[in-house]
C-alpha cells in the first residue's frame, strides 16, 4: 500500500483515512483534502494542526504540494472523533492576494525577471523551463489586479504555461515528456468517459481588420482585410467573427482564424478515467503536463494526449488516480499575442528586425529541455502498441475530435 503524508514542523501526520489530492495546468494551485476518523480515544483529533502552518503533501515519499494549511475542522461524537484538514499550494497566494508594487511598470524586462518580482513577496521560487526569454517592451500592472492575473498575462505574451511543481512556480510550454506506463482500457484503466462539448466551437472562423498603408501597400487591400476557416465538425450554421489584433494583414487573419479553429475543437473533447493506485511502473506518480499514449478504442482514442489534470484519492474503495486528457494543441499559445510582444509590428504588420535579431541570437540554455512550440514533438508508441497521432480509429473526426486540428 501507498501512503499519503502530511508534513508539518518537521512531523509526519499519516494514517489518513480519506485523501484527495489534486493539481492541474488550468489551475496553478495543487489542493488537498485530508480527513481522519477514529473511535473516541484516538490521537488524530488532538494533533497541533492549525490554519496557516506551512506544510507539506508527500505521495509515496514524493513531494506533490508544498504549501498552506487553509482549514482545519475537528469533529467530536460520543462514538468517534475525526480532523480534516486541507490547504493548497504556495502558489495560491498569487491566486488569492493583490499585486502591490512600486512602480507598477517595466520596460525591456524579461518574463522571468518579472515573474521572480511578482512572486518574491510570496516567498515563492520561480523556474524557467523554456528557451528564449525575450525582452517584453513594456508591462504594467493594472488596479487591483491580483498577482497571478498579472503572471498569466505577462505569460501569454510569451506563449508559456505558468505551472505549480512542488511549491514553485514553474514557466514552462506543453509537455513533450511521456509517461512511463500507457493507459489502456481493459488492462489499467478501471473507468473513462469521453466528454464532447461543441458549445465553444463554430461552423466558420472570421477574422477581419485593417492596417497602415503606404506608397505600395494601398487602397482595399489594407483596408478590408478579411480571412475565413471552416470547422467541418459543426454542421450548422454558427459563425464566429472578431477584430484581429494590431497591424492586419492575410497572413495574420488567417493565422488567428486557424488557431481559434485548432484551440476550440482541441478543447472540445475531454478524456477522464481512473487508474488503480497513485504511481506509474517505474514508481513515479502519475502528473501533469504528460504525454501519456492511450489505448480506449471502445471510446474511439487511440494515441498520444496530455494529462491536464490529476486527483490522488483514498476511501474505502482503495487508492485511485483520477486524471483528465486533452489533445496537446488545447494549450497552444495565440501566435499573435507572442508576436506582438516580440517586437513591435511594421507597417505591413511584421516584427521589428530588432525583435527577430534577438531571437536568433537566443542560444538554448544548458541543462534545460527544449520545450514544443506549436505541436508535441511526435513521441515514440510504447512498445508494441500501434499509435497513431492525436488520431481516432474507424470514427470520423467530425464526431470524434481527437484528430490534429489541422485543415485535413
């Protein structure tokens, strides 16, 4: 059996007997929920467990949240006493608490130098796990924003996923690293579902806008800019238009048209299962941001998706991971959104040579891996499973979308 720890000053409180411990990509804030209840005389609702003590969750001795306690209920009855506790990362301060600064803006920072600033107040270690980290030409705080809002908008300028890992605040891309153990239905996983939601997904993407013209770059073609995509999965009539940002031209409408289309139906199709136990063959627990080469054909998915989310949990049913799949390309970053920060756009809507200049000249860092920008890097099947890429077997993709999301 597996345990479950809660670390306190230097002491381990275990013997839990019901456990949730759960972290996601969309959720910066790994959270637990811990409860133990015993017959009256027992030692757990006596323990010195108090609201705002530091702590920490160990899975298997694996260090998964290091944090807070946030609340602490004891539970007394003339047959049985109980203690719950839960609490979240360190991180959820940035989620909960404002960002005060003085000045509240920058100019030519990097996106690390601004996060470490952020997240100093909070005690909180910052790790850059991407190449480049260009300059971001200026960054202002805005009122009474918290300090997360602005560590997320400052990382969507740079196309990078702000992440908890072990009570540090992580930048970081989509994940090319696999797991160690393939999920497959009918060997370990217990239970899945399949959620398909097309309320966020329309039969047409449009994009429109116009730009600055000049001597040669005149008349209608800079000012009635417009690029359509359609979505073949959605039959009916929904159309979806918006503005493009900044300098518009075809190139840069069509590209946001794509990477709306892409993102939307990539989001659209969930899968959530079960494992027994929290720790994959070669012992490491199950965790996010994992490409994991899936098996369900029952469900139409055969091939590689991201875990996005992971619950730890413990009850009379016995120990349990429960995690949540997306296709990778749900977490693409909006290309323009990188590329306006990059530099500033040309009249013709391109990044400056000066912006282009630095990022060749970025050499990739020692010892750091090189993250996917774009899609996954294709990883390699488990052996002997036949995988095909974010692909469905024998449906069409307009019913199953675990396909690309390219315009096939």
């Amino acid at each position: 059996m597996s345990e479950i720890i809660l670390q306190v000053d230097g002491t381990n409180y275990e013997g839990w007997t019901a456990v949730s411990v759960s972290r996601s990509i969309e959720t910066v804030a790994g959270a637990f929920d811990l409860a133990c209840t015993e017959n009256v005389g027992g030692a757990a609702a006596q323990w010195p467990l108090r609201p705002n003590q530091k702590c920490k969750i160990l899975v298997n001795g694996q260090t998964v949240i290091d944090g807070y306690i946030d609340k602490v209920s004891i539970d007394v009855s003339d047959s049985a006493h109980g203690i719950a506790v839960s609490g979240r990362d360190k991180t959820g301060d940035l989620v909960d608490c404002a960002a005060v600064h003085s000045p509240a803006q920058w100019r030519n920072i990097k996106l690390l130098d601004l996060v470490k600033i952020l997240a100093a107040p909070f005690g909180l270690e910052v790790i850059l796990e991407t190449v480049a980290d260009t300059p971001l030409e200026v960054f202002k705080l805005e009122p009474a924003e918290t300090a997360f809002a602005a560590i997320e908008r400052a990382c969507k300028l740079r196309g990078v996923l702000p992440v908890q890992a072990r009570g540090a605040l992580v930048l970081t891309h989509v994940g090319t690293e696999r797991t160690a153990t393939p999920l497959v239905y009918g060997g370990n996983i217990k239970s899945a579902t399949a959620d398909f939601d097309f309320s966020d997904r329309f039969s047409t993407y449009t994009v429109s806008g116009q730009r600055a013209g000049n001597d040669t770059d005149n008349g209608k073609a800079v000012a009635h800019v417009k690029e359509q995509v359609a979505d073949t999965g959605i039959t009916r009539y929904r159309p979806f238009v918006k503005q493009a940002d900044g300098q518009a031209t075809a190139a840069v409408a069509r590209r946001q048209a794509e990477w709306e289309k892409q993102v939307r139906e990539a989001r659209s199709a969930t899968l959530s299962c079960t494992v027994a136990g929290w720790t994959q063959q070669n012992g490491q627990v199950w965790d996010i941001n994992l490409l994991a080469a899936v098996e369900a054909a029952i469900l139409g998915v055969t091939g590689d998706l991201l875990i996005s989310a992971i619950e730890y949990s413990y009850d009379d049913s016995g120990e349990i991971t429960k995690m949540e799949l997306k296709r990778p390309d749900a977490y693409l970053p909006d290309p323009e959104e990188v590329k306006k920060a990059a530099g500033k756009p040309d009249k013709a809507g391109k990044v400056s040579g000066k912006a282009k200049a630095e990022s060749k000249t970025k050499a990739k860092p020692k010892g750091v891996r090189q993250p996917s920008v774009g899609q996954a890097k294709t990883a390699q099947p488990a052996a002997g499973m036949a995988v095909e890429r974010w692909s469905c077997r024998k449906m069409p993709m307009a019913v199953i979308p675990w396909g690309t999301g390219k315009n096939d």
